[in-house]
C-alpha cells in the first residue's frame, strides 16, 4: 500500500500474510534481527508506522566526496 514518499510500506504476499519493505534498500523491513514478512495485517501496520515514525524521515548523511563543491571549506590563497 503507497504511502506517499514513505520508506516503509505495507502489503499482502502471495501467502495472505503481510510484509513491510524498505523502499530504500528495496529488501523486506527489519527490526533488530527480525525480517518483517509473515505477519498479521495490523502487527505489520503498527510496525510500518513506527519504522516510518522514526527511520522514514532521517535524511541519511552524505559522504565527504558526495557533498556539493560549495558546501567544502575555501582553500586559503597561496603566498
């Protein structure tokens, strides 16, 4: 089930029970060690909206050599 632009999302799989994925990985959900697939409708809702309530909206930190060029420090003018 779309929820906008969450990370998280809820649906049925083949064996009528319910998984909740992690659009960012593109992989089923996790919480610690456990994959979130094979459960009740409203156990993988609850935690679809916990994981979204506190994972969804962390924007994820960029790497040194992934930042824009004029967010670096100025290089100081030779002499």
């Amino acid at each position: 089930m779309g929820q906008g632009n969450a990370r998280f999302e809820v649906f049925r799989d083949p064996t009528d029970s319910w998984v909740v994925w992690d659009c960012e990985r593109d992989d089923f959900a996790s919480l610690g060690t456990a994959a979130l697939y094979g459960l009740a409708e409203s156990h993988a809702r609850t935690v679809c909206l916990f994981l979204n309530t506190t994972r969804g909206h962390r924007p994820r930190p960029m790497s040194p050599w992934l930042r824009p060029v004029d967010s670096a420090p100025p290089i100081p003018p030779s002499r």
